[in-house]
C-alpha cells in the first residue's frame, strides 16, 4: 500500500462577505479535491491542541502523527535540524526572521520575501556583526533563518514568551518584545540588529527599488533539541517529506524521512506545485510514504490576499491532487490523505486553531457522497478526530472492508 499526504498550509478560512458568504476554499474551482471528498471520506480534525499557539510546528506535528502535547519543541530546533546544525543539550535554537520595521510599527514579516542570495549576504553579515562564541546565525531560505544560543537554557531562554512577526503585521512591535527571564538578552540582540543594517548596501538597493528592506532580525519559535520516534518505528513505513520550508523538512530528518528538494519549491506564491508532485510519484517506486507540503495558501492568508489565496488553492488541487490522482487512477493499493494544517483566515492574516477538513480516498474504500471538499460540508460528517495526531494512525490502518 501506498500513503500519500498533501498538505495545503493555511489553506482553510472563514466566509467572506466578498465570496457571498463562501470560504476561499469553497470558491476555489477544485475538482480533484471535490473528487476525492464524493468518492472517499470526508471528515474533520482539530491539528491544534486547547492552549497551545496555532502554529505550524504544532499542527504539522499532528498531522504526522506525533501528540505535540507530548513532542512539541519549538520550531527553531526544527529548522536546525534540517539545516544541519547540531544543538547540544543546553543550546537554543531560535527562529531568526528578516523583517521590515518603520517607526517600531511591523511592516512586513518577510522583508519583501526577500531572495534567499540577498538573505544570505545579509544573515552572514549579522554573524560577523553580532555573532560570538555563544550566538551563532545561519542563513536559510528567503526571509526564514536561525538563531542558535549556546547553553541558552542555562538562561531558560527556551521559556521566553515570543511572538511570531504574522502575527502582528501593521502593529506597535514594542507591545510584542521577547518577555519573561533573561530577555533583555534576546531584545538587545534584535534591538542592536537595526543599527546593523540600517545602512547595509543590500538594502540600499531594495530601498532604490521600492521594495521593503531587511532592516531588523525578529527572534521567535525557540527550542530544545527533542526526542521522538521515528516515523518507521511508529507505523513501519519509510518515505519522504517534500517541502519548500525549513520547520517540515527538518520535523521529517527527525523522524526519519528523506527531505526530497525540489529546484523550484520556493514556499511561496511561485512555488513548483508540479515538480512536487512529480517528486512524491518517483519517491513512492521505492518508499510506501510520502508527506508533500505546500505553502503558498498560508503566505497568501498572512498576506490578507484574497485573489493569491484562492489561486494557490486550484494551483494547489490541478497540479499536485490532480497529478497523485492521475498517476495513481489504475492502481489498488494506495491511499490519498489531504488537508490543510490550519486555517489562515484572510480576514485574520494569522493562523487560528479552528478544526480544518480532511478528505481520504483510496480503490479500497467507500465514501458518502459529500457534494464537494470544503469546510462547510465537512461539518456534516460524523468523522472528527478531536486529538489531532490519531488521524494518522486512522488513515495507515484504515481496513478496506470499513464502508462508514
């Protein structure tokens, strides 16, 4: 048996009263995903556990099946991880992201979505500025980098409360400083960084340009090294995670999957959706698994573009649900899970921990008919996983004989 999951980052939302009161996704023309949702099964799940941030890193985490109850880490080791950086036991790895701040308010959580050549000038030039034997920057994709504090936790800087920069676009960025213990540490690292590159000639172009400079580091999503199973030990499958973003890539290196990259997976609006998804049909000649992750929903949604979101949808329900489908039309044993992580509602600009809709489909199983795939006719199944990570477990030992 074959298991193929796709994952829509953000791509669940709220009506609109500029869609006549219909979801993005309901908008969306989406055939390939109303396909599996009237010919398979249609339920919903809760990825974000009561009291804990509606992140990315959590609800990933419960899409793969892993309690973040019992798991969750932060995403800054995460995306160590797949950078190669190896942390300690005491080390802290933060989330390092290149924005733009005017007169302390956050303009842009992304810096223009900076390239990832000008982020990478830009992060070694704070290494050499701001670095030392205990601060270590290093660069990753775009506007996205990390941060590691050696024996950080000696300082409990893991325990920091911070906040993600999407969270608070066109807000007072003093009200969400790093607080708690030993965060003057952490303020004065991001405080300094302005000085830094106030005049950084990278920016100077941007800003002859008209697009937004890369004039602060925001320091979030910090963490400890952890520990889990991995994915063979927990459900006897190998595979492979595709992704454009550092945080999935390396949760898949921690649990044992092959990070496949894809050239043109940018984990934005531009992204590969076609290369991914011919990338996940070879991994699966070999592996029984594979987890493709796509972006461009979610910075659609933090970007509050209405027109961008609905795109990616059908971007992402053509070019990777309609190619796994067709790739795999005339074979019996596989089975297709897709849904978003969470919602990123346009009208919020952030994640929230709402229940989002998932469709199964596979030659072995019976569905009901829903009419199509959408957050609205999901709520009339009495399919719910209410903990989000036993969905996984559900969808690998779902039996062929199930007709509910």
């Amino acid at each position: 048996m074959k298991y193929i999951v796709l994952v829509a980052d953000g791509m669940a939302d709220y009506p609109l009263a500029e869609l006549d009161n219909q979801t993005p996704l309901e908008k969306a023309h989406t055939p390939n995903m109303d396909f599996i949702a009237q010919y398979g099964k249609l339920g919903r799940i809760k990825t974000i556990p009561d009291k804990m941030n509606p992140a990315s890193d959590v609800a990933n985490l419960s899409i793969m099946g892993y309690d973040p109850k019992e798991f969750y880490c932060g995403r800054g080791p995460l995306e160590a991880a797949n950078l190669g950086v190896k942390l300690d036991k005491l080390d802290v790895a933060f989330r390092c992201n290149l924005v733009t701040v005017s007169n302390d308010q956050m303009m842009d959580y992304s810096a223009g979505h900076i390239s990832s050549n000008e982020a990478d000038n830009i992060i070694r030039f704070i290494d050499q500025k701001l670095g030392s034997e205990k601060i270590k920057f290093y660069p990753g994709i775009s506007y996205r980098h990390l941060m590691v504090f050696k024996n950080g936790a000696a300082d409990a800087l893991e325990k920091l409360e911070c906040t993600a920069p999407h969270d608070i676009s066109g807000k007072d960025i003093t009200k969400f400083l790093p607080k708690g213990k030993n965060s003057d540490t952490i303020n004065a690292l991001m405080q300094e960084s302005r000085k830094v590159l106030e005049h950084h000639e990278i920016n100077q172009v941007r800003i002859d340009l008209n697009e937004n400079p890369a004039n602060m580091i925001w320091l979030w999503g910090q963490g400890r090294q952890p520990s889990m199973p991995s994915f063979s030990e927990k459900y006897g499958l190998n595979g492979s995670v595709i992704s454009a973003v550092d945080l999935i890539k390396g949760l898949g290196k921690i649990i044992g999957l092959k990070v496949l990259n894809v050239p043109g997976a940018t984990g934005y609006y531009d992204t590969d959706y076609e290369g991914k998804a011919k990338a996940g049909i070879h991994s699966l000649k070999k592996n029984d698994f594979v987890f493709l992750h796509v972006e461009a929903p979610d910075e659609a949604g933090h970007n509050g573009d209405l027109r961008e979101k609905i795109t990616a949808i059908e971007r992402f329900d053509q070019l990777v649900v309609g190619k796994i489908l067709e790739a795999f039309k005339n074979k019996k044993n596989f089975r297709i899970l897709v849904l978003p992580d969470h919602p990123t509602p346009i009208s919020l600009k952030t994640h929230t921990r709402d229940p989002v809709c998932f469709g199964i489909f596979g030659k072995d199983i019976i569905g009901r008919a829903f009419l199509n795939y959408s957050e609205k006719e999901a709520e009339k199944s009495d399919l719910y996983f209410l903990d989000g990570h036993q969905l996984m477990n559900y969808f690998i030992n779902l039996k062929s004989e199930d007709k509910s």
